[in-house]
C-alpha cells in the first residue's frame, strides 16, 4: 500500500493506492462516524459492494446503500434529486458520511450530493475505474451534466480520503481501461515528459494490466493532481492545466450526446487537437505533437474527432467552464511536460486544427 496526501491545511485528506486498498474503507469512515451511506450503481454494486460491507462491518459501522443508474447520461439534475430524496428519507444527519462506490459518475454525483446536503456532509472516494482512479476521485471537484454543456452544475467539495483499490481494474472492460489511460497520458504531457516517456516504454503492459504497471501509472498520476490541486485547489491558475484536451473533449461529449463516446475516449482526441494547435500557437515541435498522437492510438484510443462544423465547434466550447470575460482560454504545451493556458487563439487557427 502506497500513500499520498492533498496538502490542503485542515482539510487535508490521504489518497491510499494498491491491492486491498478496500478492505481499508471501514477504519477511514469508522474514524469519523458509526453510519454511512454508501452510493453505488447496479454494475458496480454486484462486484464491490460485498468487499465493501465486510470492511464496514469489521469496523463497527452500519450502512444503507443507494444505487443510482448507470452511465454518463445519467448523470443528470434528475438523479442527483433523487438520490438527495433518499438520503431524505433514510434520514441520514450532517455527520453521516456518504461512500462513492463507482466510477466517475457515481464519484461525481455523490461528491456533489454531500456538498449540497444539510449545505455540506463528509464523503470518501472509492473509484472502481482506471478513469476515477488517476483523476476524478481526486482534488473534490463535483457536478452534474446539463444538456448544453458537461460538468456545468457542480461545487468545489473535497473528500475525507481516497482508497484505490488496484484489484478493482480487473473487472474492467478493455475499452473503460483505455479510456483512463488517457487522463495518465495528460499527466506526463503537461507536467512530466520522463512520464510520458515511460508510458511510451510500458504501455503494453498497462493495456494488459500489469500490477507494477498499474500501480505505477496510478501513483504518479495522482502524485501529480495532488500537487497542483494543493498549490490551486479551485483552479484559480495553474490547476486549470489539468484540463489539457478536455475544451474539445467535453465539446466532443456534449455534441455526440453523453457517453456515446466515454469521457476519455473524447480527452484522447481532444489531446491530439491540443497538441496540434499547441504547434501553430506555441510552436510545441512537430516530433513532439507525432509522439503525443503515437501514444494516444497505442493506448486504443481515437486520434480523430467527429465531424462537426465549425461554428457548432466554436458554440460548444463557448460554453466552457474556462471561457473568461468571454473569450476561449485553451490548455497548450510548449513542450511536452509544460503546459500553459492561453487566450489568445486565433480563430483562424482553430480552423486550421479542426479541418
């Protein structure tokens, strides 16, 4: 077991990777509370959730369990509603913890429901996917889909703790493990190039799921997140270089409609447009924006987007949580390993990287 903490002063928090991290879940909530509320899907429900019983058994703690529906299009106002009504109705006070038992929906949808119930309730972060693992379960970001544009409705709310149980992977879809890859990838692209590096080197063994791999990948993935998260934890500057490819791949999302392309299949394009305009706007070296395209595909991801005009293009990201004072502001590399955020885009170019 491996450990890492958000250094976020009194609201710090540890992150804990490796095999049996699970069986951990019930000391970290018996700590705060002799109850909690775990939240879960179907699917991940009947992998987990008896693993995740037994640990909160073991340490004294009884819980209901919520299922929401599975899926991206679910992550919606509605079920976010629906969840607060049952934690309504089974009563659950400001010192009940809930337990996000899922991936990024399940993670986002709790996350957001304890920073809104009683105006704020404690949570923990269980992430059953690759994606979840290395991104969304970390830094407290939470939010609910809108029609018009993802993550839209959300709030800043940290967890208590993350426990990353690497055996989870194993259940895994190929396709839900390539998608993760691609949030490991942004990682070295904009703060690590001897990451990305490595990932050039092991991304067989990732795709075959390799312990030491995996392991690996995750460490330094949330390593990372952790570091900017505690430097800007509401992205106020540097921590809005983590969304590296995510102005076209939430735009991607939102056009294709919610989980016909998974989130990280859409960042693996949006990474590649990135990188693309990175070299007509920051001048990032063509062998470099080759590599960042070379890696995507390796890890099964698309290295294209769909067709979208233009303006349907330029109307989408308009809607982007990073518009400022009306004006597109896109996450660039001048190398790989540096990242910068600029507003600056010529439209012209835009053009140019998206045909």
């Amino acid at each position: 077991m491996r450990e890492l903490a958000v250094a976020l002063g009194e609201r710090s928090y540890p992150i804990r990777i490796g095999r049996g991290a699970l069986a951990d879940v019930g000391a970290l909530v018996a700590a705060r509370s002799p109850r909690a509320v775990v939240v879960s899907n179907a699917t991940v429900a009947a992998l987990h959730l008896t693993a995740l019983r037994a640990s909160l058994d073991r340490a004294g703690v009884a819980c209901d369990v919520v299922l929401i529906p599975d899926g991206e299009a679910h992550k919606s106002w509605e079920t976010l509603n629906d969840l607060l009504t049952r934690l309504l109705e089974l009563k659950a006070d400001r010192s009940t913890p809930l337990v996000a038992l899922g991936g990024g929906v399940v993670g986002d949808l709790a996350g957001f429901a304890a920073a809104v119930y009683q105006r704020g309730v404690p949570y923990l972060q269980v992430p059953t996917t690759l994606l979840a693992q290395v991104d969304s379960s970390v830094g407290g970001k939470t939010a609910v889909n809108h029609r018009l544009g993802k993550n839209m409705i959300g709030a800043f709310h940290q967890p208590m703790a993350v426990a990353i149980d690497t055996a989870c992977l194993e259940t895994l879809p190929p396709r839900e493990v390539a998608a993760g890859l691609a949030e490991v990838i942004k990682y070295g692209a904009i703060r690590d190039a001897g990451f990305f590096e490595w990932l050039e080197r092991n991304m067989k063994g990732l795709l075959a799921r390799e312990d030491d791999a995996l392991a690996h990948a995750i460490f330094e993935s949330c390593r990372v997140k952790a570091e900017i998260v505690a430097a800007d934890e509401r992205e106020e500057g540097e921590r809005a270089i983590l969304n590296f490819g995510h102005t076209f791949g939430h735009a991607i999302e939102t056009a294709t409609g919610y989980g016909t392309w998974l989130h990280g299949e859409a960042v693996g394009a949006g990474m590649v447009l990135a990188a693309r305009l990175s070299g007509r706007v920051c001048g990032l070296a063509s062998g470099e924006t080759e590599r960042i395209e070379a890696l995507v595909a390796s890890a099964g991801l698309p290295v294209a987007p769909p067709k979208l005009a233009l303006d349907r293009w330029l109307d989408l990201m308009g809607r982007d949580k990073k518009v400022d004072r009306g004006r597109l502001r896109f996450v660039l590399l001048e190398r790989l390993g540096r990242a910068v955020v600029r507003a600056d885009v010529a439209e012209g170019d835009l053009a140019a990287v998206l045909g």
